[in-house]
C-alpha cells in the first residue's frame, strides 16, 4: 500500500513479484571528519530547495519523511545523524525536479564547509532513470584517499523525478584546530601482504598565524615496515631521503609553508618480515620553525625546542602473510573409484556439487571435475565433512587415508604454518546409477549451488556412516554394493549344437 509516495507497507502473496522497488535503505553519504576520516554523529544536514522549487514538497517527495526522524520546517527538511554518520534523501518518484543545496551544522568542535578538502563546483546532475543509482564514491565509508577524485562531493545537487538516487556523498567538516599545524595522513591502501610497497600520502595544512620557514614530519614506523630510498616527493617534487631512513622512525623536512597553505608528502614504505607481529599503525607528527636546518634533530630524532607541533597522524596497515602467511589451504576432490586402487585414473569421473562442511559451519561445493579448495585455515586440527544429502543416489563413500578414523564421509585435517594439505573423498560402489547420475551433473556444466538427490538422508555427524551396517568396522571394507549385469542374450543357432 503506497500513500502519498511513502512506502508504508508491501505485501506479497504466494507467487507475487515486485519488480526493482526502490526501497528506501541506501544511504545519501557520511558526514566525518576531514583529518581523522572518521564519521561525525550529531551533525545536522539539511537539504533546501535552490531558489523556487514549483511543487516541492518535503512531507509528500521525500520518501519516510513522516516518520524517519526528519525535521520540516516549510521547504526544508533535516536529520540529525547517529554514530556512523549517514545521512540520507530519498526522492519520491513524483518529486518534482529541482536544485537542491545541502548544508551542514556541525557539533562543536568543527566547521562547515570545509577548506581541508573542497566540494565539486556547480551543481551534480546524476541523469539516469528513477529507480536507479548515482555512486558519487565507490565506497560506502569516509574515504581514506588524498584529497582529490577519491575525495570528491556535492554540495548542491539536481534530484527528484526520473532522476537516479545519488549515494556516497560523502560530506567533510574539518575539526577546529588551534592557529598553527594540522596533519592528516592516508595510504593507498588498507590491506598488504608481507613483500608489498605502500604508498603513504601526509598532507600538512597551516591553518592560521603568520608563515613559517620550515615544516619537518616525524614518522614512527609500525614493526616490519622500511622506507623505500629515492620515494619521498613534496608536492610533485623530490626531496633528499629523511634522517633515520630506513626506519624505524624517519623524518623528513618538507620546506617552508605560507599562512593558510598546504604541503603534501608522498613516499613508499616496504611491508617486510615482522610487520605481522606489529599493530600497522603509523604515526606522524609535523612541527614548525624558522630554522633552515630544520626542526628535527637528525640523530636523535627529535623535535628542537621551541618548535611548534601539530596533532598526531595515524593510519592503520593490515597486514596479511600473503605467500608467507602461517594460515593453512585444503584442496581436494571427490571422484569415483571403480577399480578400488584410491587413485583417481583417466576414465574416472570426479562428483560435481557435493557440498562439504568444515566444524565451524564453513561449508564449500566441488566443481563440475569434483574438485575444490579452501584458504585462510588456522595451523590446527580440522574436521571436513561431506553432505550426504548432496551425494548422487545410492553413493557409497570409502576411506581415502587413515585420517577417515572409520567413518568415510569424514576427514580429520591436521594442518601446519602454511601447508598446502590434500584431502580427497572417495565413491567405492562405481555403480551404473550412480556413474549416469555424475554424468548427468557434468553436463550442466560448472558448479554454483549444491545438488540434492531425493531420497538421500541429511548430514549426520555419527562416528558411523548412515549406509554402514550394524556392527560395520569400516564401510571401505564392505563389498561393492553393485547390481551385477544381465548376462548377454544368446546368438540363435548357438544351442543344442549349432544350427541345422
């Protein structure tokens, strides 16, 4: 039931469909903090009208307006937003198309708009069709790349209609600093593996007081990480390596820096052997003088006296071992074996679709040559488990290795740092159901969902098979449960003799 454009309550019958319903659940954006990129909650964003807007109306054009926690007062329409910052604006599709300019009171401690990273010039027109989406950024949380393309956002926007719904607009307030240093600092990435270089990116901003004739950053290295000579660049130009290079604490002297400038600095730090024993975390402090020197002590690494600092800069690395990582990988397969040898020959067939389960509820498929493999496992014991219920009709399964401990269907995985470990299931009967059952499923082609034979019981964990007999020590050691063939009919004239 739809009153006055607010999705209020959708009901659907056995064998109803709603084709693309725009349903109100994304986000216009975050409003967070242009240093830390972190979300600022009880910031007040407010979306008015640019001039005269013929038939606008907030209550009626702005989907849940009612009801969602919105403010309106005559034209205008707000929203205080909560801990991680979302706010959002979403468009009937009889809203009337108009210019909207979006605004911002912010909580105390910051400012609005922000001269840290600028809004776009004019007014974004996402186009498109009603229903669909305009993604301003990528990513739906504060970005964490230089100001630029990675940063950008509209303040004033042209919505309603046929228009797509813009998201991720992503709105910075820059927090109130006192008169001197502001530093922020990014990477262009937030995962690495061990062997990886990073490229870091510190912006130092002079946010009031007279200029000062040089900028020095100190930069406190996480464990495992080491500056990459030759890499350090202020402002597309390069600069001599820092004192202390390789690390673990480096500094580097950006030169002089005007009232209310920037400085940005790029360089490269190598993720090395012990990064994964550190936090990743990097810690930059700019400091200000007029010492043409510097204001960093090259030996001892620390700041002269009388220097003026700034806030501390952090951005945290995670670290994965990549090909040094200690997490272990199983691959296997799941195949018939007709001639009993626990190998898996050219004519015979690998089992598509049979799900197995590892103890905590991890659950994969084979593919369509009965294979499959898994990655990121703790170096400890593991319990593989095949679904019965996804095996072909009549299957029988054997032991492949002394790690079945009497049950088939089962396989204990003793994993080590990194180990590269096998696990194979076996399919003992070779029956002709079953072989023309794995036929079948090769024939579909690759695997993207398990199959489920009737008839078959559910996954069971018992230490014994569900097909085992009573008494059964082991089902590999049961005789094949194969219906033998019909013996071939007799040529005419073969008996009594020959023909006569």
């Amino acid at each position: 039931m739809f009153n006055t454009g607010t999705a209020r309550e959708v009901v659907l019958a056995p064998g109803d469909e709603l084709i693309e319903q725009s349903l109100p659940i994304i986000p216009g954006g975050v409003v967070y903090d242009a240093i830390a990129r972190t979300p600022v909650p009880g910031a007040v964003v407010t979306l008015r009208p640019v001039g005269v807007c013929a038939g606008y109306d907030p209550e009626r054009d702005i989907l849940n307006a009612a009801f969602g926690g919105y403010r309106i007062e005559g034209d205008t329409i707000s929203m205080t937003v909560g801990e991680l910052g979302l706010y959002r604006f979403l468009f009937a599709v009889h809203a009337s198309i108009c210019e909207f300019r979006i605004e911002v009171a912010p909580p105390s401690g910051f400012s609005f708009v922000s001269q840290l990273i600028a809004p776009q010039p004019g007014a974004l027109d996402p186009g498109g069709n009603a229903g669909g989406r305009f993604d301003q950024q990528p990513q739906g949380t504060p970005p964490l790349a230089p100001v630029g393309p990675g940063t950008a956002y509209a303040l004033q926007i042209v919505a309603g209609g046929n228009k797509a719904a813009i998201v991720n607009n992503h709105i910075p307030l820059d927090p109130a600093v006192p008169a001197g240093l502001a530093i922020s600092k990014v990477a262009d990435r937030q995962i690495a593996e061990v062997g990886d270089t990073v490229l870091y990116t510190v912006l130092v901003r002079q946010t009031g007081g007279s200029a000062l004739p040089q900028v020095s950053v100190l930069d406190r290295l996480p464990a495992g990480f080491t500056y990459l000579a030759n890499s350090a660049v202020v402002n597309g130009h390069n600069i001599a390596d820092p004192a202390g290079a390789p690390g673990p604490a480096l500094a580097f002297d950006l030169g002089p820096i005007g009232s209310g400038g920037q400085l940005t600095l790029n360089y490269r730090l190598r993720v090395g052997v012990g990064s994964q024993q550190g936090d990743g975390v990097n810690r930059a402090t700019a400091f200000g003088c007029g010492l043409p020197q510097g204001c960093i002590d090259p030996v001892t690494l620390t700041p002269f006296a009388g220097t003026l600092s700034s806030n501390e800069a952090r951005f945290r690395l995670r670290v994965s071992g990549g090909v040094f990582t200690n997490e272990a990988c199983v691959l296997g397969k799941i195949y018939v074996d007709c001639n009993q040898n626990q190998m898996q020959d050219r004519e015979e067939l690998g089992v598509p679709g049979v799900r197995f389960y590892f103890e905590d509820g991890t659950w994969l498929i084979s593919d369509s040559e009965g294979k499959y493999s898994y990655c990121g496992l703790t170096p400890q014991s593991h319990v593989l488990k095949a679904d019965n219920s996804t095996l072909p009709q009549g299957a029988r399964l054997v032991t492949s290795s002394n790690r079945n401990l009497g049950d088939a269907g089962s396989l204990f995985l003793d994993l080590k740092n990194g180990e590269l470990h096998r696990a194979d299931f076996i399919e003992g009967s070779c029956s002709n159901p079953v072989i023309e059952q794995v036929k079948a499923r090769r024939t579909q082609g690759e695997v993207s969902f398990p199959e489920t034979e009737t008839r078959q019981g559910p996954l069971r964990f018992e230490s014994k098979p569900a097909r085992a007999p009573r008494q059964a020590t082991d089902s590999a050691k049961q005789a094949p449960v194969v219906a033998p063939r019909a013996a071939p009919p007799a040529a005419q004239g073969d008996s009594q003799g020959g023909a006569r």
